[in-house]
C-alpha cells in the first residue's frame, strides 16, 4: 500500500504536467486526444479499483467524462483507503482535457443526463452504487 502511495504521489504530478505540456504543434491530432484519454481513464479506473470498503473507508462517487452536451458519461465508485486527493485531481485534469476534446474534434453525444447513484454500499469490501 505504502508502494502504491508512493508511486501515485509521483505519477499524478507527472501525468498532470504532461496531460498539458506544450508541443511543437499548437495543438494535440484527435487520435492524441483519444489516446491521452484512455491512458488517463484506465489510470483513474485502476486506482478506484484499487478501493476497499468496511468500517474504516467510506464509499463515494464522482462524475467521470464530460459529454459535448454537458454532464458527465458515467459515476465512478471508489472508497477513502486510497489517495482520494489524487483521484480526484486525475478525474478533474480527465474530465478537463474531455471537454477540450470535445470542442476541438467537434464531438457530439446523445444528450441524455446520467444520473447520479441513490446510495452507495459496501459488499465483500467493494463500494457499489444503487440506482
């Protein structure tokens, strides 16, 4: 666990840094956007995956995605015994570099609103959502 603190404290900063560094083009080709993207997810998905709940973590949700109409694509459920902090900056740099996407490569969604969980739960130490 301590391992897994360690390298996120210093992959976040990394990923962030370069998720928006400058390059010799003014700006990123669609399939970079695509690509960076399903880096960041999988990143973000390994770590909520990572979560383990019981009396000691609680379980939570956040909006993951950005949809061109607005709103998020999906919740994702994680619990406090991982870097929640870290977590969240990745959903947030995630989230920010999807609605860039979006508006350079002129994406378009089906517009339907993705409601949040009702409630969460912990079963076999895993948090998930009731809808």
């Amino acid at each position: 666990m301590k391992t897994l603190i360690f390298v996120l404290k210093f992959a976040v900063p990394f990923l962030l840094l370069t998720a928006f560094k400058c390059d010799d083009r003014d700006t990123m080709s669609c399939e970079d956007y695509v690509s960076k993207l399903a880096l960041m997810k999988a990143e973000i998905k390994n770590l909520a995956d990572a979560s383990i709940c019981n009396e000691n973590f609680e379980c939570r949700s956040i909006a993951l995605g950005s949809k061109p109409c607005g709103g998020p694509w999906s919740y994702l459920v994680y619990s406090t015994s991982i870097d929640t902090l870290a977590l969240l900056d990745l959903v947030e740099a995630h989230n920010k570099l999807e609605r860039v996407f979006n508006v350079e490569c002129q994406q378009y969604s089906d517009c339907m609103m993705v409601d949040p969980p009702l409630r969460l739960e912990c079963e076999d130490n895993k948090c998930i959502a009731i809808y």
